[in-house]
C-alpha cells in the first residue's frame, strides 16, 4: 500500500509528490485514515512553504 499526496507550488502548480508506502499485512485498516490524514497533512505544510 502507498499514499502519494501532490506538493503544489505557486499557481496550485503540482511540481512534486512524495510518498509513505508499507506492507498491507502491517497496516491496520482502522489505522489506515489517521495515517492519509497526517501525509497530507505533511504534503499541505511543505507545499506552504513553497508559496504553493
């Protein structure tokens, strides 16, 4: 499994991405929400600091 959030810059351009990416077996699907929110959580402060 793998979480890809975009990282935009100014003018909401997406100019990149990262991602947090596991085993399925090892992730909890209850936990699965928590971990989406804080990778775009993640995404959202770099692309910030971007101007983006």
């Amino acid at each position: 499994m793998a979480i890809a959030p975009p990282i935009s810059a100014p003018q909401q351009n997406i100019i990149a991405s990262f991602s947090v990416a596991g085993p399925g077996h090892r992730l909890n699907k209850e936990d699965i929400p928590a971990l989406i929110d804080q990778v775009k959580n993640a995404a959202s402060r770099i692309s910030i600091k971007l101007g983006g």
